[in-house]
C-alpha cells in the first residue's frame, strides 16, 4: 500500500480553518514532502509498468492475430526434377507442379498441418504431414497405404514456422508462383512404433490406430541394404523454398 502525504486544502484556504488544524510542524512538513516525492516516483514506476506490460499484451496478441487459426492456405510450386533433366539435355525440362494445403496449430501456431492431394501425372502417394516444431518431430501419414512414419524434424528441409507462415502467406495470394528445384531424400524404416500416444497431441492423432514405423535417414543408418527387399513409396511436399521427394521405403520384414 503506497501512503501519500499531502498538505490539507481547507488549512491553507481558510484563516478560521487554520486555527482549528494544528500548524504542520516543518520536520514532519519535510517528511511529507520526501513521502510525496516517494509516492510520485512509484506511480511513475508504476505507471511505466503499467504501460510496458500492456504493450507486452499487446504485442502477444498481435501476434496470435498474425498467425490464424485454422486458416487454410492453399500454396503451389513449380520445379524442375534434375533427374528428368539429366535424361535428356537437348531438350528443356518441362515444370512439375507440387500442390499442398497447411494449416497452423498448436499454442503458437508451432504445428504445421500439411494436406498432399493425389498429385497430377505423378505416382507420388497423397499424404497428410505434420511438423511438430515444439517437440521437433514430423509425420507422414501416407494415405495410399494408411501407414504412418515418424522422424525427427530436419531443420535443413523444414523452415522455422514463422518463415514457412510467410511462405504460405505468399503463395496462398496466389501471385506467387516459384520455379524452383527438388531435392531428392531416401528415408529408411528401422523400426515400429506401439507408443503413439508419446509423440504428442497432433501426431497422436493423426496416427492412432494406424501401423506406425520411426524413419531414418538412410545416410544414417549403419549397414547399407539391398533395395529388392523394401518396398519403397514416395511424397512429394514441400516446406520451404524447394519441393521434397520423399522415398519412403521399408525393408520386408519389419
Ligand atoms: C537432413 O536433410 C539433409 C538433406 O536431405 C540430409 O543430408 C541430412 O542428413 C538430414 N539430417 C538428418 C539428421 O537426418
């Protein structure tokens, strides 16, 4: 509780009234005023505190506002498979398409909700992807076999989220049409997992009751094996300034 002294009006204005108010007496005049000085400046702080915690708020809610909730943005790319290009160097590669649609969930907006349609002239597989950037986990449902596959977040392929907002913010306007390139990367099944109730709650989601393996890449795993005995499905996604073909492949017998 702030206490503040302050020197009675009716003292001052009226002579009569004076006499029945005691002199202030001049030490405890000066201890009033060292108390109002006190008060002052801790309203000022407080005043100040008050004012720097609304703009927190502010900026807070700002920032809710920036990221939508359950908006849908629909984003599209065009790129060229140097695979394709490498076939033929006389001609020129024509552009494929790669469409998808995200949503962004979560507290901060710091889960990514990726939608793959069946893709156009392309044996790609459709798929829904999520990228968990609080838990730093992504994961394919791979809707042609309703299988799920969970990875740990590659951050050389997926943008920081408020990046990949204002990636989707852009393409979702429907001006921006990027040509870009596709970066091929060979992802390797090394094992199922029972417990998805322990990859949190969007990728519990997506994936309970589905047949659900934990991927690596394929560079990262010991012992190279023979591709004959996997069985091998691809998605095509993106989540940052290129298209990403995914090849998904699972050794028999897992
Ligand atoms: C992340 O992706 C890049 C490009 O595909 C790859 O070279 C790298 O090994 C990946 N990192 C991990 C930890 O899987």
């Amino acid at each position: 509780m702030v206490k503040i002294g302050f020197n009675s009006p009716v003292a001052q204005k009226d002579g009569k009234g004076a006499l029945l108010v005691p002199e202030p007496d001049p030490e405890a005049a000066a201890v009033s005023g060292r108390e109002n000085s006190t008060g002052r400046c801790l309203f000022t702080l407080l005043g100040l505190a008050f004012i720097l915690s609304g703009l927190i708020i502010g900026g807070a809610c700002l920032y809710r506002f920036i990221v939508p909730k359950n908006k849908v943005f629909h984003g599209r790319m065009q790129y060229l498979d140097s695979h394709i290009l490498s076939d033929d160097p006389e001609t020129e590669a024509p552009y494929s398409f790669a469409t998808e649609d995200v949503q962004f969930l979560g507290d901060n907006g710091n889960v990514a909700f990726i939608d793959v349609p069946v893709p156009e002239f392309d044996d790609a597989d459709p798929a829904v992807i999520i990228h968990d950037f609080e838990l730093i986990l992504t994961a394919y449902l791979d809707l042609k076999l309703d299988n799920c596959y969970v990875i740990t977040l590659n951050t050389s392929v997926v943008m920081p989220p408020r990046n990949l907002l204002e990636l989707f913010m852009r393409l979702a306007t429907g001006d921006y049409l990027p040509q870009t390139y596709l970066v091929h990367e060979d992802l390797l099944v090394t094992e199922r997992i029972d417990n998805v109730d322990q990859l949190g709650y969007f990728i519990y989601r997506l994936c309970s009751g589905k047949k659900t393996y934990r991927l690596q890449h394929r560079n990262m795993v010991k012992g190279i094996q023979k591709r004959s005995t996997e069985n091998c499905h691809r998605i095509k996604h993106f989540a940052n300034n290129f298209v990403v073909d995914s090849l998904i492949c699972e050794p028999y017998g897992i």
